[in-house]
C-alpha cells in the first residue's frame, strides 16, 4: 500500500501562491506588498539592530523567490516565510560584528524564587505585546524583548507578538512544542522582572 502525498493547506495565500508558481512571476509584487511591512516589524524585534530590518525583508524575500517552485504548500505560507525570515536573522547575526561571542543565559537575570510563576502566569504576560496601548510602557517592553537572548526572543515574539500558536512556533523554529513552552514561560518571566515598577506584581484586568 502507498502512502498519499501530504494534503495541501489552503489558506489565503493559496490562489496567489499557485499563480506565481504557474508562471504569473509578475504577481510576486502582490506577495511583497502583502507581507514587506510585517516583515519589516519582525526584523525590528527580532534582529535588535533597526538598520538590518531592511535587509532582512531583502534578503527574505530573494530566498521566497528563490525556492517558491519547491513550496508544496503542506503548511501555511506564512509559516514557511517566517521559517525563511528566522533563517535569515540567524544568518546575518553570525555576520554581525555587534553578535556577542557567547550568548547570555536567562538565568543571569531572572530570580531564583519564581516556583509557582509556571501555574499562575501574569494576565499581562500571555497578552499579544502590540495590545498594549500606553506609549511609555509599549517603548519599555520592546526595550526589555531586546534584551533577551535570541532563543528565548524569537518564541516570545512568534507567539505573543505575530499571533503563530505553539504548534506553528515550534514548527517555524524547528524546534519541540515542550522546548517553545519552556521557553516562552522563562522569557515571560523575564519580562515580568523588567515591568515590576509599572505593575507592582499585580495582573491587568
């Protein structure tokens, strides 16, 4: 008995997706403009730097185009681009003479007493980042997201800013589902250490 290809996930990208790849090569423009600006944001949160954000949805999108003949369209489009994008940055951060030689642990920054923090994780911690409207603390939180180390900033901003769910994350990282858990829980925490002074310990309501 043989095995059935893998079925094809149809989403809204599909129509455009299978036109570019039988031969409508001048719709590639309608995929740059659908998606340059959320890449642009990626690649501001992802990459710490805001002069390689460019670059990023640059070189992103020559990859797309590059491979987009051998998409199967087996997972979401999005997906795969994010997959590319993600690539990208950990490529160009190797390139980058602002790269530290070795990256940083969580555990140099997040207190030792958090025990229960696992279960009762804050309301505002599980809440998508660009829902918060204050000018002041919305400045403060991108500040504390560049500070974490890349492993644990790709998860938060996949998850809490570009709205993937764990299944997807871990799919777009290459990664396990236990592994974005993990990471996810310990970059909040590090989160909730930096917002104290605007919180005071207390949840949003």
């Amino acid at each position: 008995m043989t095995k059935g290809h893998p079925k094809k996930i149809i989403d809204d990208d599909t129509e455009l997706i299978t036109a570019i790849q039988n031969g409508e090569s001048a719709r590639f423009e309608e995929l740059v403009t659908r998606y340059e600006t959320q890449l642009y944001n990626f690649g501001l949160r992802i990459c710490k730097e805001t002069f390689t954000a460019e670059d990023l949805v640059q070189e992103t999108f020559i990859n797309i185009f590059r491979y987009l003949n051998d998409f199967r369209q087996e997972t979401r489009f999005k997906n795969w681009m994010y997959r590319i994008a993600t690539g990208v940055c950990h490529r160009m951060r190797r390139r980058s003479k602002y790269a530290p030689e070795q990256e940083l642990s969580l555990d140099e920054f997040i207190p030792r007493d958090h025990t229960q923090i696992e279960v009762e994780t804050p309301a505002w911690a599980a809440m998508p980042i660009h829902q918060v409207l204050d000018r002041e603390l919305g400045e403060h939180i991108r500040t504390s997201v560049k500070e974490l180390p890349p492993q644990y900033r790709l998860v938060l901003v996949l998850r809490d800013m570009e709205g993937f769910s764990t299944n997807e994350t871990a799919e777009i990282l290459g990664i396990t589902h236990s592994n974005v858990k993990v990471r996810l829980h310990r970059a909040r925490l590090f989160l909730r250490e930096k917002l104290k002074g605007y919180f005071h310990d207390e949840p949003l309501s």
